[in-house]
C-alpha cells in the first residue's frame, strides 16, 4: 500500500500559522499518492513530564495518542513554531513523554520539518533544534528544511502560498521526501522476506 504520513502542526493555538502550514504540506503530500493523517496538537495535550506521574500512573492520555499516531505512520511531518530561537517547550514536551515507551517510536521514522513565523527567518532556528532530540531517538530526518518567513501574510485565503514559486518549492520537497520514504519502506520489506 501507500506511505503513511502522518502530518500535524507543533502550536496549541487554533489559528496557528504552523497548523496553516502543516495543511498545505498535507495536501502537496496526498498528491505524491501517500495516505496522510493530518492532526492537531490539541489532539495531544498532555501535562509537563514528570517522572513520578510515569511512575504512578505511566503515559497520560495526550501522549498515549501522539504514541499511536507515531506508531501508525511511516514518516510525520512537523510544522514548528520557534521560541526563543529554539524549540517550543510544548514540543519538547511531546517527545520526551512519548520517548518513554518500549519499543521507542521514534525510532526509524522518517520526519520532515516545516516551520512558520512571523519573523523574516521563518522559525528557521527552532527546526535545528528540533531535530536533535529526534535524531537522538534514531528519527531519520530529512535534510531539507521548509521555513516560511512573514507567514502572517503568506497565505492566500485558500490555504496556498501567496508566493507561487515557494510553494512549488515546498511541494519538490514534500516529493522528494515521500520518494525516500517509499523506497526506504520498499528496502526494509524485501530485507524482511
Ligand atoms: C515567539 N515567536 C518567535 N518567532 C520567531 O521567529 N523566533 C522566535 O524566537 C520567537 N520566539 C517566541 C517566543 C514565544 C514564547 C512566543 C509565544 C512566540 C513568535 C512566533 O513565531 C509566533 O507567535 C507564531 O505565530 C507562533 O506559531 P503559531 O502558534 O502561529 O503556529
């Protein structure tokens, strides 16, 4: 069958820019003919990690459906917001509870990284720090990066990118991905026989 990907934005916030992204991103993938999820990060709320509710009470909700979710797909596409010029916490947050389970989740994915902000970088800064606690979890992360600068006037009221050629760029990237991931999920098949 087809890839699974599962895409979803990184911001708790209802009119996210990062959550307008993550829907564009999952309609350029679902033309390369992979089956794509899209959710929300409200779909996964969860409290802060603390090693004493694991230990009582072990994943919350939140996480346990992120871990599914993790679980279910081939690849994910994150589209992050950046704090700080880092990470946000609630992602962070994310991956730290959802690091607990056995077998670890993470592990052998493939993750494509989106960001969108309002700053004339894009949110750039938060995706390289993203990437090292997925890497660390053994995620294959994409190379390339998308990062849409001065998001707050890149949509058109259809969801595209009002800069045509950018978005022709974001789709060559989400293809190019989706390629990796089919042969890389074709290569693990055949190994498997
Ligand atoms: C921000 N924002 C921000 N933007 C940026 O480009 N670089 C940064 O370092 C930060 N830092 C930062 C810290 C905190 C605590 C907040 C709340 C915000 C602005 C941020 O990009 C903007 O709020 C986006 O709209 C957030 O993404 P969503 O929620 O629209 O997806």
């Amino acid at each position: 069958g087809p890839v699974r990907v599962l895409v979803f934005g990184g911001s708790l916030r209802a009119d996210s820019l990062n959550g307008r992204l993550a829907a564009l991103v999952a309609r350029l993938v679902e033309r390369t003919g992979a089956a794509v999820e899209l959710a929300h990060m409200r779909d996964f709320t969860m409290p802060v990690y603390d090693g004493d509710v694991e230990t009582a009470e072990g994943l919350p909700p939140g996480a346990l459906a992120l871990r599914e979710r993790i679980e279910a797909c081939d690849a994910f596409v994150i589209s992050a917001p950046e704090y700080n010029a880092s990470v946000s916490g609630v992602l962070k947050n994310a991956i730290d509870w959802v690091s607990r389970v056995r077998p670890q989740p993470f592990k052998d994915k493939h993750a494509l990284l989106a960001s969108a902000s309002p700053s004339m970088v894009g949110g750039n800064r938060g995706l390289w720090a993203l990437r090292v606690p997925l890497e660390h979890l053994g995620t294959r992360v994409y190379p390339d990066m998308f990062s849409l600068a001065k998001a707050h006037e890149g949509f058109t009221e259809s969801g595209d990118l009002s800069d045509s050629a950018l978005q022709e760029r974001l789709a060559d990237t989400a293809a190019s991905f989706v390629r990796l991931v089919e042969a890389d999920t074709r290569y693990v098949c055949l190994q498997r026989r």
